[in-house]
C-alpha cells in the first residue's frame, strides 16, 4: 500500500516539465465551467437586460488568496456586454459580489502539466452599505429605478448600474450605489476584504462573512472626477481631470504584513500624458496616501498589481487582444517594479514620460509561455485581470510559489471562453534573476462564510455559526 500511494507522484515526477534555466513555467491550468449561476439565489431574477441576476463570470477582474486552498474572486459590475441600453452604458443593476473559490491543486499522474487544478465555488457574498446610498430613477433612460429590490433597512445593495450616483458630488462620494470591483485582497486577520474600484475610484473594505461595508478610504483628489453621467464617453468628454471611464483602479495589491494598500489605474488620468500611469499606496491604520508614476511599456493599460513583498510588486500589463476580441493576442506581460527610493507625485499636477517613474523590468510573457504549452494566440484570453500567489508546492525538490493568473470573460463564455485559472510555479531562482525576492502575506485562518442563501435564512439573528473548513495559510505544500 506504501508503494501504491508514492505512484502516482512517481508518474507525476515524469511527466513534469523540466525548470530549464530557472525559468518560470506554467504548472496547472483550471476553470470553473458548466455552471450558469452562482450561489446566490436571491439574485437569479432577470436584470433590465434580461439575463439573470446571478450569471456566473467575469472572475478574474480580481482574485485575492485567502489561505489553504482558498480564494477571493470579484466580478466587475455585471453582465453588460450586449447592447440593450446605450443611455447607462448597458450596465444594469447586477449587485456586486466576491465569489470564494476553493482551488484544489492535486498532482497530475498524466498530462504534460505536474499538476491538475479543480477549482470548486463555494460561497457568493453581496457587497452592501448598511446605510441608504443613492440610486439613479431610471425615467431618463426608460428604465425603472435602480434600487434593488433586495434592499431593506439595513442592506443597500451596491450595484453596476451607472447612472447610480448623485450628480451634485464628486465621482469620490461613498455615498454612490454604483461600483465596479476590480481588485481585491484579503486582510491580514482574514476577516474582511478591500475591493478597488473604477467607478470613483474607490477602495472599500467589506466583511468578508456578510459583505457588509465597514470602511472607506479617501483616495486623492486628483484622481475623481467633477463632472458625472451614465454613459463613460460623456464623462471623458465633460472632464478634463481625473481618472478616465472604465479605467479607474484596475489593480490592488496588500504587503505582505497587512498594513499598506498599492492601487493602480488602469490608464493615464486625463489631465496626465498618454502611457503614464499612477500608483497610489494607502496607510490601512491611518489611510495616508502617496503617489507613484508608472510609464506603460507595450501594453494598452494595466489590470493587477500583486505584492512580492513591501517594496517589489508584480504588474500586469496588456493589450486587448486574443479570446473575446476576436483576435490574436500579443502583449499579456508581468513586469516586476521597486518602490524603493521612487519619487512621490502626489503635489504634481501633470505626469508624462519625463516624470521620474518605479523602475521596472519584464518578468514573465504569459502568451510565450502559453504558447510553448500548446495554445494558440487566439486561444488565450483578451482580459488577462487576476493575479494572486497561493500555497508553496515542491517540483523536482525545488520549491515553487503559485501564482495564479486568472482571465476576465465579461460573462460571455461563447466569445470569451470559460472563467479560467492558469498556474505558474515561480522559485526563488527565478525572483533572484529578476532581483526580487518572495514574502507570503500573513492571513490569519478564519471559518468559510455561508452562502448569502443561508444567511437570508437567518435573518433576525446577531450572529451566526460559519461552516468551518481548513485554512492554515502557507502551512500546504504538494511533493512531487
């Protein structure tokens, strides 16, 4: 019985790629298909466009590790990618959501990959304000009002409508009902979790059990908008400062010890130069911000930042080409960037390619990566989005950090494909040649919220009993 159970890791150990030259590889691929909704069936009513309020997709906007085999995963603000109403942008009043993911990397006994991923989802989690926010009428568009009807006095649902929002204030008031989560990350005590937005831009933090907002940070000013509207291409044309329609705070990445937040928008501000981005960091404890400059390279803009430690994060910068765009595509790179000694803009009032920038360098090309495993490159996904590490493995005795990498399908799996996760097996020789170095965020281990489902069931109550399930954060490791 000894022998039969070291077997298949013998298998696995043969088929597995060689770490030629130190070089990170793709080490898993998995996806979350054959499922048309998520868990929460208090949402599965039609939206305005007539799909269903619970479709399951767009997980890779954002994906945050949240210890063990466990994962965050956001959608951005719904499904909105066929036309039903020009007048909000198509948006409609999809209620925001993280979805948590249980990520079962098990080793592969066949396959030229050393390990099989079965992502399983486990809980849908409604993002919600327990005081009143402000919803759009609706009567301009022929529409009716964009409140959910989920709402009671204690949960005000936010939403992706975009005509959800008071036009007398800034883009930067909290007090909108519209939201479009981009990034996420967990807390160092696992708790809640902080989602970027690009609407505002925002950055929230949320309850990880119920999806209740507990905190608000202040971004910088600079960064919103004075001039609001439903549909993004008046925005861009009614502004000509602060962040651009549907390129606000793409990516969000969390030091490892809990205590500082990175944004990044995902394009120039529109008083800033074409190609020159900003990186703001926020203080969690006392919510001071500061700003970088980051000059694009190849790609059109940038959807994620992830931390390898407090100075040293990965970028990923792309174009929109490949699967759902009907094309091939070209630029999906990670580039690895040192905040140490960058200039701090926050007094500048216009950043362009002469402001001193982070330094960078190219870490990983995922379409050549995935191109060597066998895809072609209108077979790899247009909205590459998600990027976060998971629990260390061990290939060939060499230990490897996972980085998962996940695609934004905008809910459309006949275009976009499948919600889809590939993994990378990243050593330490790897970092070295890059001049980096690896420092796993500490999460604490917390019980699994329920699903939204049963905790509608236990309306009433003051608290409630999680369903418990193992989480012990980089404690995991695959031998193989």
């Amino acid at each position: 019985m000894k022998h039969a159970k070291l077997l298949p890791l013998l298998i696995a150990a043969a088929f597995a790629m060689p770490r030629a030259h130190a070089a990170v590889d793709l080490i898993a691929v998995g996806s979350l298909s054959g499922l048309t909704g998520d868990l929460s069936s208090a949402t599965s009513g039609a939206l305005e466009n007539g799909v269903a309020g619970n479709l399951l997709g767009g997980l890779g906007s954002g994906l945050a590790y949240a210890g063990g085999t466990t994962f965050i995963a956001t959608p951005d603000r719904g499904p909105n990618a066929s036309s039903y109403n020009a007048g909000v942008d198509n948006t409609t009043s999809y209620i925001n959501r993280f979805q948590t993911i249980n990520m079962a990397l098990t080793a592969s006994s066949s396959g030229s990959l050393p390990f099989t991923l079965t992502p399983t989802l486990t809980n849908t989690t409604l993002l919600s304000s327990s005081t009143p926010l402000v919803y759009g009428s609706g009567a301009a568009f022929g529409l009716g009002n964009g409140a959910p009807a989920l709402n009671d006095a204690s949960h005000y649902y936010f939403t992706g409508r975009s005509d959800n929002f008071d036009p007398s204030k800034t883009s930067a008031n909290a007090n909108d009902g519209r939201l479009d989560p981009e990034g996420v990350r967990v807390s160092k005590d696992g708790k809640s979790v902080f989602v970027s937005d690009e609407y505002g831009p925002y950055i929230y933090q949320f309850d990880r059990a119920t999806g209740q907002r507990i905190n608000s940070f202040t971004l910088p000013a600079n960064l919103a908008i004075s001039h609001l509207s439903a549909s993004g291409d008046t925005e861009i044309s009614s502004n000509t400062s602060g962040r651009i329609a549907n390129k606000g705070m793409e990516g969000l990445a969390i030091s490892p010890d809990g205590k500082t937040l990175v944004g990044i928008m995902q394009a120039n501000l529109e008083q800033d130069a074409s190609g020159t981005l900003r990186i703001v960091t926020v203080d969690i404890a006392t919510k001071a911000t500061h700003e970088y400059a980051y000059q694009l390279t190849k790609g059109s803009g940038v959807s994620e930042i992830v931390a390898l430690n407090d100075h040293q994060f990965l970028v990923d910068e792309r174009d929109g080409k490949g699967l759902g765009d009907g094309s091939s595509a070209k630029v999906k790179q990670l580039y690895m960037i040192d905040t140490t000694g960058a200039t701090d803009i926050s007094g500048l009032a216009v950043a362009n390619a002469s402001t001193p920038a982070v330094n960078k360098s190219l870490f990983l090309d995922i379409v050549n990566v995935l191109k060597a495993h066998g895809y072609t490159a209108d077979q790899i996904p247009s909205k590459i989005e998600g990027l976060a590490f998971g629990a260390d493995v061990t290939i060939n005795g060499v230990v490897n950090h996972t980085l998962y990498v996940a695609n934004d399908n905008d809910f459309s799996p006949s275009t976009s494909g499948d919600n889809k996760f590939f993994v990378f097996g990243v050593t330490d020789a790897d970092l070295a040649k890059a001049g980096a170095s690896y420092v796993p965020q500490n999460i604490s281990a917390v019980p699994e919220p329920r699903s939204y489902a049963m905790l509608l069931l236990g309306v009433g109550l003051i608290g409630f009993t999680a369903r418990r399930k193992s989480s012990q954060p980089f404690a995991r490791k695959e031998e193989l």
